[in-house]
C-alpha cells in the first residue's frame, strides 16, 4: 500500500489534526479506557449495523449530518482529523461516498483501519438489473447510453447484500478486539436473522402485488429490480443531481401515463422540481421513500433503525406496487 500524500492533502491533514488534537484526544482516550473501540462511519447502515455488532464495546459516529445527501456531502478537515484519531474508518468503497477516496487518501499516514465494507459484493451496472442491454420502453435508454459502465452503488437497499455488509464490519470489529469475538458474532447473527426475514418481507409482498413497475425520482433500486423482479421507472439517473432530457420526460410522462402509474416515489433527503412536474402532468399521488444514505432528527429522536426504516419503505413499496 503507497503510504505517501499529496502536498495538498498533507497540509490539510495537518490543518485538521491541529483543530482536532483537543477535542479529539479527551473522547478517544475516554473511550480506550472505557475498552470501548472508536469507529467513525458514512451512510447510515454502516453506522446502525456497527453499533448493533459492537454493542457495549464500540462508540459509533457517523461523519454525515442527518438528512444529508451522501452523494454530495464532503466532511471537514477537523472531522478528517478526527477520524484519524480513531480505531477504524467504516464506509461502503461502492461510490456512493463522494469524498472517499480522497479522505482514504489523506487518512494513509495515521493508525486507522480503513474499512470497504462493500468488499466481496458484486455491484450492477446501470441497466444490468433488467438482464440485457436492449433500449426499455420506460425512457430510461438514454441515461443507459449516460451511465454505461456506471455502478449501482445502492447495496444497503437489498436485505440480502446488506447481510454482506454486516459480515464485513463484524470481521473488522473482531480483528481489533478478538476477545470479544463471540459477542460480536452473536451480535451479528441476530442483525442476520432480521436481514433474512426482512428479505422475506419484501419476496412476499412483491409477489402479491398488482404490478411490478414503480415511478422514481430516483434511480436507486436497482438491486430491487433484480433480486425481487420489480421496474423502476426514474426521472433521475444513479446520482440525483442528474437530470433528464427534454425526450426523456416525454418517454417518462407516456410510459407512465401507460402503465397508469397512480403514484411517484420521492427520496425523503432528495429534491427533484422535475419529478413533480412529472407528477403534476401524469394526475399522480406522490409517495415518500427512505434512502437511508442518511436518517433524519425526527427518525433518529424516534428510535428507528435500518429494519424499521426499511418496513417503512417496504409499506409504501406496497401502496406503490397496487391499483388502489
């Protein structure tokens, strides 16, 4: 592993440890005390699956504020610094963490353990998910043509591949603090058991649905499409900041209008004028989703978690999915 940095990169890490060292030092020494493990982390999943693994033994910290938009969001240089200080640095390495490569990049110089919980998965190209590379009638062929060779970072979304994810930071945790192993592997095998039933949920509810195609704001359920046989419809491509064309809309509005669509799934943390001009136009009900990239104040003062968000998104997937 190349353990050197750019000029750039160096000064602000050094910027970052300087702002940090005071605030920093006191918490992750508390906790090393504490025998509890310091892990920073991004999208929402990772932190939740973390603290539900290490239990008693971690201290969780999410470096993304609430309701952000992950794709975008680029931490400080004192988080940075921050991050540097603790045992080990979760996030997803699928690309949905815009700054991860270069805060990895920054972070090569100090004691972290650097952590791509999305090893081992297998990721979708954009398109892929309908099983050919053929235009589709939904409109969606000329961001295909976009997006060729574009990956679908989206993983944490399938029940499935989410227990990937939770296998990885349970091997993380255990390599620091092997004396708790058969915790943490309890611990996971409980969160398992939840992704399992969670994944029967979704099977269940989708094969007693009324259709199989959604309308999105959003191209992020991909692994959806393919794990349980539904079609997204989107406005947007993978990224919410990507923006249809003026022959997309028309393909978009037509296929929906179609399929009669009654309804178009929005993101809680993701604003799109175009989506509900595609609302407005095809006389549908609009309909919120969680993208769990983050969670909000409101759901975290409530004590929701990934599986309950998820039931959540699985009821208005259903409400989506009838003629009603």
């Amino acid at each position: 592993m190349r353990k050197t940095v750019g000029l750039a990169s160096a000064i602000l890490l050094a910027i970052g440890l300087t702002a940090g060292c005071s605030s920093t030092g006191t918490s992750a020494d508390q906790n090393k005390k504490a025998g509890k493990l310091d892990i920073y982390t991004t999208i929402y999943p990772l932190e939740d699956f973390t603290k539900k693994i290490g239990g008693e033994y971690v201290n969780v910290k999410s470096v993304y504020p609430p309701n952000v938009e992950a794709h975008t969001y680029e931490p400080s240089s004192k988080t940075i610094a921050e991050i540097s200080d603790s045992d080990a640095f979760i996030y997803s390495g699928v690309g949905v963490e815009g700054f991860a490569d270069k805060a990895v990049n920054m972070l090569k110089n100090s004691d972290v353990d650097i952590v791509k919980s999305g090893e081992g998965i297998d990721l979708l190209e954009h398109g892929e998910e309908h099983g050919h590379d053929e235009e589709h009638e939904h409109g969606e062929h000329e961001h295909d043509d976009h997006d060729h060779g574009d990956h679908d970072p989206h993983v944490w979304l399938d029940p499935v591949l989410a227990q990937k994810l939770a296998e990885n930071i349970k091997n993380e945790l255990v390599k620091l603090q092997p004396e708790h192993k058969k915790t943490f592997t309890k611990n996971y095998e409980s969160l398992k058991s939840d992704l399992e039933k969670l994944d029967q949920e979704f099977k269940k509810t989708v094969a007693h649905a009324d259709k199989k195609e959604i309308l999105v704001s959003h191209a992020a359920y991909g692994y959806w499409e393919k794990r349980y046989g539904i079609e997204q419809m989107s406005v947007l491509g993978l990224s919410p900041t990507e923006e249809p064309s003026q022959k997309d809309l028309e393909n978009i509005v037509k296929t929906a209008k179609e399929h009669n669509m009654k309804y178009v799934i929005f993101e809680s943390n993701v604003s799109s004028k175009i989506s509900e001009i595609i609302k407005k136009e095809i006389g549908a009900e609009s309909l919120t989703m969680k993208n769990l990239e983050s969670v909000s104040e409101e759901d975290l003062k409530d004590g929701k978690d990934y599986t309950s968000i998820m039931k959540e998104n699985l009821s208005v997937l259903k409400k989506a999915l009838s003629n009603k």
